[in-house]
C-alpha cells in the first residue's frame, strides 16, 4: 500500500506537552497520529546563509518527521514576504493589509522547488503527497520538474477569495497554473471551492467537465469540499482528566460565580480581535445589568510577530484592553482579561469547559478549529453557547450556533446577552445539533475522504 507523505510549511512538535497553535499543525497531526505517516516541512529555524538538508527523520509513534532549515533570504522572501505578507491577507479578503513584490514571489517560488527536491530523495514511486495551505501552491509545479510523477493533493486551510479578490495579487495567474498542475485540490467550503472554479472557468479559459473536475493548461485537476474537523470524543476526555483540570479549576475560583464569556485565537488580524473588544464594550455599556457578572477572557498568543501588521494589531489590542478594563473595572471586578500565551490543547479544552459561552468571530476564516473544540469540551447535560461569525468557513456546519456578523458590534452585543440569557432545553438542542454534525465531518472522516479522493 503506498504511503501518506504529508508536506506544510509548518510541522508541530510531535513530542507530547508541547503547544500547537494554528488549525493545520493541529489537524494534521491529529490526523496522522491514528494511521502513521510521513510529514515532511520547514523545522522553524532559519539556518544562516543557505538552506539546511532534510534531517534524518524523527519518529514518535508511527509519524516520521523530516524537516528542513530556511536561509535568512528566503525566510523574507517566502515566508515573511509572499506567504504572510502577500498571500495570507489576500486569501482573507484584507487586500488592504496586502504588499507585493515580485522578488518576493520568486522566493516563494524557489523554496517551493527546495521542498520537492528534499522530497525527492525521500518519496517511493507509488507514494501519494498531500501539500497542505497556501505557502504550496507551486509544489505539485515543482515536484513535476524534480522530475517526480507521484499524485500529489493540496488542501487549503484559509478561505479562497472571490476572483476579482485573488486578482489582485499580481502573481495571480501563475499561482492557479500552479494549482492546476495538482491532481485534488481540497477547501473547506463550498464558496472557497466554486470562487476557485470561478476563476478557471472564467479567467483560465477552463471548463468543467463535472463531479468538481476542471480542465485547464491542458490537464485536469480535481476539485472537492473537505471541511476539517475534531475529534469529538478526545476533547471530552481531556477536559475531564482531572490533572487537565489544574488552571480551570484556578479560573473557576477567580470568577467566583460570575459568568465567563470565552475566545481563543492566534494574534491575528484575521480574527476580529479589535472589533470583538469593541463588541464587549458595547454589551457591558448597554445591558448594565450586567456588569459586575460577566467576565470576557481572550487567550491570544502572539503569532508571525517579526511582520509590521501583526507588530500593530498587538500594540492596538494591548491599549484597548487597558482602556476598557480602565474605564469599567470596579475594586472587586475586571471585566477582561487577555492573555498573549498558549496553553497546550489538554489544558485548554478544560477552559473552554469552564466559559458559558464561546465567542469566535473571526473577520474570515478558512475553517476556525476553536469554535469546533469549544461545542466538542461541552458538557451535553449542560453546555455552553456558541457565537459564532457568519464569515468563518465552520458556520456551514455549526448553524445552530448564534450566527453574528462581526462587524456589527451591537449585534454582537445583542448576541452575548441572548446567549448568556438562553435557557439550558435550547442550548442542548443546539449543542446537540452541533455535535451531530461534527460527528459526520469528523477528523477521521476529513483525511479518509481527502486520502480516497487523491488515490482515486
Ligand atoms: P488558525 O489555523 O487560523 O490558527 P483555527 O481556529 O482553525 O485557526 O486553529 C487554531 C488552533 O490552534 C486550534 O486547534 C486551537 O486550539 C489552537 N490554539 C489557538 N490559540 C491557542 C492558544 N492560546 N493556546 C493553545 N492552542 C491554541
Ligand atoms: O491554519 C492557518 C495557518 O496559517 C497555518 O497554515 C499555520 O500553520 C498556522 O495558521 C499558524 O501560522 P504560522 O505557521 O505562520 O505560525
């Protein structure tokens, strides 16, 4: 049987214990961990001058991780400038946040061929690769050229922006050529999926020969709708394993009663971080009733720190907190409290136990993993509420969430007094119906049915 080899720009630690933030490096390895494999990226360091050779391999359990160092130069060009600077603001709709320079671009361009040259040496003939997110989308370009004819799948965790969007960037139509040159291409949703076709169909001269098959640049590629998932059950059992339990039970002393009102995000501008501390600040202004009994925590480790973007957001969401907690907080009670860490995973899924209400609203996402992880660490006796942003690619599943628009602070407003307020049959109905759908687009069912579809 031929093996899995699965490639992203970011590999987590295999070793347990150690934090992951960031949906890919979670799901992946979740995914991996059940039926083995290879993963194959850049090991976070940057290695001086030039590019480091695969390492050895290091396994734990049945994953073998292979990983490569970046030079200073294309850690800028590749990483920092096209992938984050370029791509990443484009893929989310912030063309605003988005710089270019070709440079940049040919970087990208040229670590992708460093990935399929280090692959070369370490893929059998009959292996199947799996590319995951934006940083890849020349890979299937490049193993071509290293001379590999593998099948070779692509999964793109962000959303994929309407055409007229994607056009911006200038390295638009090489980037699709790119895409085309892979066998699947996988997004979370339908719309991610069909603004893709959209834009072969109608700026690539392609056309669509059905069942998600395109033809374009004389070869077909595969398109299908793969929503990434959790595991439901695992979530459970980690929060309830008592030496998980060690900061919840902290937390639940310090709130000494009062509701908790919970987010998780990486520090990032996609998250719609300052306009849900605006939203906070609106409810405690206008449900007064309120103040003293509600508590908001955001946990938001820093993330891609060495980019300008990131540098502002941080210093914003720093000053806001300040003025708000200055403006409201009383002797016995601050209604905010933000922390720029990361817990590991069996450590936050208690917290998300503890909060009555998840609040994820991001300003576009791909999937959002936190919002799936808070209704999975529910109690079904008696759950929290989620509230959840229409523009994050898991309010296709979770419609039984409380679906705001995270522009519209009094909505959000609205939306926190409601789901505090919600009595415990409705918010059993809710989470149930949520908890049904994530059953059927499990972890498990997201690799099986990206894997089936790549070996087909
Ligand atoms: P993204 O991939 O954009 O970061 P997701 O919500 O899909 O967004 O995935 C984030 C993942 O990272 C989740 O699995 C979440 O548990 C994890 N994560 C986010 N913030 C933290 C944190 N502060 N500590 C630990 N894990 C975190
Ligand atoms: O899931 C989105 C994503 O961009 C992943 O591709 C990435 O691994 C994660 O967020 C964290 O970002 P980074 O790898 O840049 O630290």
């Amino acid at each position: 049987m031929s093996r899995l080899v699965v490639v992203s720009n970011r590999v987590a630690p295999i070793t347990e214990g150690e934090p992951t933030a960031g949906g890919l490096a979670v799901g992946v390895l979740d995914a991996l961990k059940q039926q083995g494999g290879i993963w194959f990226g850049w090991s976070g360091e940057i290695t001086g001058d030039v590019a480091s050779t695969a390492n050895p391999g290091q396994t734990v359990g049945r994953i073998t991780v292979f990983t490569v160092g970046l030079s200073r130069r294309d850690y800028d060009e590749f990483y920092r400038g096209f992938a984050n600077g370029s791509l990443w603001p484009t893929l989310h709709y912030q063309i605003g946040n988005a710089r270019f320079d070709w440079k940049e671009f040919f970087g990208y361009r040229r670590v992708n061929a460093l990935f399929a040259r280090s692959l070369a040496a370490l893929v059998r003939p009959d292996d199947m690769i799996w590319a995951h997110d934006y940083h890849l989308f020349c890979l299937a370009e490049a193993l071509q050229e290293a001379g590999l004819t593998n099948r070779a799948g692509l999964f793109l965790h962000t959303p994929f922006p309407a055409p007229a969007v994607f056009m911006t960037n200038p390295a638009h139509a090489e980037l699709i050529r790119a895409m085309c040159r892979f066998d699947l291409l996988g997004f979370q949703t339908e719309p991610d999926r069909s603004a893709f076709a959209d834009y072969v169909l109608r700026e690539a001269g392609g056309t669509a020969l059905g069942d998600g098959r395109l033809h374009a640049f004389g070869r077909t590629v595969k398109t299908g709708v793969y929503p990434i998932g959790v595991h439901v059950d695992k979530a459970r059992g980690e929060e309830e394993a008592p030496a998980n339990r060690r900061y919840a039970s902290r937390l639940r002393a310090s709130l000494a009663g009062r509701k908790l009102i919970l987010s998780v995000d990486r520090l990032d501008y996609s998250k719609g971080l300052p306009q849900r501390f605006a939203a906070f600040e609106r409810f405690i202004e206008e449900f007064t009733a309120r103040q003293g009994s509600v508590v908001f925590m955001q946990i938001a480790p820093p993330s891609r720190s060495d980019i300008q973007t990131y540098r502002e957001i941080r210093h914003e969401l720093e000053a806001e907190a300040g003025r708000i907690n200055g403006r409201f907080a009383e002797v016995d009670w601050v209604p905010l409290r933000y922390l720029n860490r990361s817990f590991t995973r069996n450590v936050l899924m208690p917290l998300y136990a503890e909060a009555q209400l998840g609040l994820v609203t991001p300003l576009r996402d791909g999937m959002n993993l936190v919002a799936k992880e808070y209704v999975a660490a529910q109690d079904p006796a008696d759950p929290g509420v989620l509230v959840l942003s229409q523009f994050a690619g898991a309010a296709r599943e979770l419609d039984a969430a409380l679906i705001v628009n995270p522009f519209d602070e009094a909505g959000v407003a609205a939306a926190l007094d409601r789901g505090l307020a919600m009595q415990l049959a409705e918010r059993r109905e809710r989470h149930a119906a949520m908890l049904q759908v994530m059953r059927r687009n499990s972890l498990d069912a997201w690799r099986d049915r990206f894997e089936a579809d790549l070996r087909a």
